[in-house]
C-alpha cells in the first residue's frame, strides 16, 4: 500500500505502509489502513460565485464588493491552486411560449423587466484577486420583476464553465429568492425541449462532481431550495441573517468544505486486483 498522487508526501501518510500475510487456499486476511491527511487535504479548488444580483441583495452585494479580495485572499491561502469564477443572475426581460408569444389577455410575458438578464459571467476561471475583485465591481443591480429568479438557468450555466478535471468543483450559490420551476432555458421559450427542472440542474452538477454551497441571505421565509441544493449535491446550507457577515460566512463555509476529504480510492497493485477486496 503506497500513498501516491497525494501531494506532498511529507503530510500524507498511510500506515501499514506494506501488509505481507501468507494464505493458504480459500484463506483471507483482513487489516485496516490508516490513512493521515494534511488539514486541508485538497490540491486544488475551482469556485464559481453564483450572486443574485436583483435590488433586494443590494446589501450583501455591497458586502462581497467591499471584501472580494479579501476573500480570494483567504481561500488561497487555505488552497495556493485557487481559482474563482462570479457569475450574476437576475431574470429573462421576456419570455415566450412553445405555442404563442402573449398570455391570454393578449400582454407579452414577463419574468423580469427590459434589461434584465437570466445569467452573465462577469469572469471566468482566474487566480488573480484583482480580476475578481474587477468583476464584482461591474455588477449592476437589476430588477428582477417577478418574485422568482432564473436560478436554474444560472446554475445550469455555471456547470458548464470550464473546470479543471482534478480540482475540488464548488458552486457558492448566493441569493434570497426561488427558481422559476420550469425555468425557459437558453431558447427564453416555456414548453420546449431545453426547459429546466430542478432534477434536471442537479443531475447536471453532480454529473459534473459539483458540490453547492447555498447561502440564503434574508431569510424571512422558509426556501427548501436552498437545503435541497446543498443535500443533493453533498454541499452546505446557510441561512444569512446580517448583510454585513456575508463575506465572513462565504469564507467559513468554505474553508470547512475543503477540511473534508471526500473520497479516497485505494487500488491494488497491476497483478494483486483479484486477491483484493
């Protein structure tokens, strides 16, 4: 049993380093593996910042405006191979339907208002704190319309950023609202082929090894979204109670996401697989 592709070997160890036993026929052996980890047994991180960005998240944007690179800051120095994403999302200006363009009453349908947008990467994958910090800085408060937001479709989007395939995968969703359930999809248009379900988006993430983070900032009601996100995809659920910790809460769900090892794989040496269990 050896510890590789671990990192550095000086913080990993695996105890009993070997196991010699001698079996005669229809004989097993059983022993454990001890396995010790560094505190932060990650290599690398990828994390995408999913931020609601209609009118009633003004504080907290504020918030992650004011601390953006204090955050990168803090996550690097848990992770050095940090990278960040922020990606904003509010709603569709319009929507259409598969069989008509207008409701019945004959008004065009709206889920947000003119100049709103379902998603926008704002930056893609980087290290580099002043370009996140750059890009949350760009954010425009939009207005949203409706009470549910494109939720889904943002996610949606935000799976299919360009990630690394070995680093920790995680989504911080940051938001106060629901998702449009079906939401429109990429085509704007209910009663299509690329409508999004919530079972649909989750199939996707963990697919994509995707692990959510959903922080659920003024919360007066009770979002089951938000748990639910968290629960399917092996993620957390934090409910905001104070704009002014949002920064301070994004850091510490962070920081014990990448305490955990998630999965370890032991495999046996090329010749010794049909002698192990």
């Amino acid at each position: 049993v050896e510890a590789q592709d671990l990192g550095s070997t000086d913080l990993w160890r695996v105890a009993p380093s070997v196991i010699s036993t001698k079996l005669g026929l229809g004989e097993c052996h059983d022993d454990a593996i001890v396995l010790t980890a560094p505190a932060v047994p990650v290599p690398s991180l990828d994390l995408a910042l999913v931020m609601d960005v209609t009118g009633s998240m003004e504080d907290e944007i504020e918030q992650v405006r004011a601390e953006a690179t204090a955050l990168v800051e803090r996550v690097q120095l848990l992770v050095p191979d940090t990278r960040f994403a922020v990606v904003s999302l509010a709603d569709y200006a319009e929507v259409q339907f598969a069989d008509r363009l207008r409701d019945i009453v004959g008004n065009a349908v709206q889920f947000g208002r003119p100049g709103d947008s379902p998603w926008q990467l704002e930056q893609p994958f980087t290290a580099d704190a002043a370009l996140v910090q750059s890009a949350v800085n760009r954010i425009v408060l939009l207005h949203g319309g409706d009470n549910p937001e494109a939720y889904l479709r943002a996610l949606d989007e935000a799976a299919r950023l360009e990630w690394r395939p070995d680093a920790r995968r995680i989504i911080l969703l940051f938001g106060d609202s629901e998702p449009h359930t079906p939401d429109p999809g990429r085509d704007a248009t209910v009663d299509t082929a690329d409508d999004l379900e919530t079972q649909t988006v989750l199939q996707r993430l963990n697919d994509q090894g995707i692990r959510v983070i959903a922080v659920q900032a003024q919360t007066t009601t009770d979002i089951d979204f938000y748990r639910n996100l968290a629960d399917s995809t092996g993620g957390q659920w934090y409910a905001l109670v104070d704009a002014a910790d949002s920064v301070t809460a994004i850091g510490n769900l962070v920081e014990q996401d990448v305490a955990l090892l998630r999965q370890l794989t032991l495999r046996p040496a090329i010749g010794y697989s049909r002698w192990v269990t």
